[in-house]
C-alpha cells in the first residue's frame, strides 16, 4: 500500500492534462473577448459598405 500512495504522489500525467484543459481555456476566454470588443466594429464596416453599395 506504501508502494502503491509513493507511486500516486510522484505521478504528474494528470496535472499536465488538466495544465492543458487551462491554457485551452484561456486561450477561448481570449478569443472571445477579442470578439466581442471587435465585432461591434466589424459590424459597423459592413453596413457602411453595404449602405454604400446601395
């Protein structure tokens, strides 16, 4: 039973994934707001050509 706790405390396979899962995380949370602080502004340029072309 020591054996198999020493094992359990010196293996990091998880922590790497769940290290991942966070920096995906991250990186949406990023991208997300990028796109919402954008999209007003992307929105914008295209009614003013669309109203241009009219």
């Amino acid at each position: 039973m020591k054996n198999f706790v020493t094992r359990f405390v010196k293996d990091e396979s998880g922590a790497t994934a769940i290290e991942y899962g966070l920096i995906a995380a991250l990186i949406a949370v990023g991208i997300i707001g990028a796109a919402r602080l954008l999209g007003s502004q992307i929105s914008d340029t295209f009614n003013n050509v669309g109203n241009a072309m009219k």
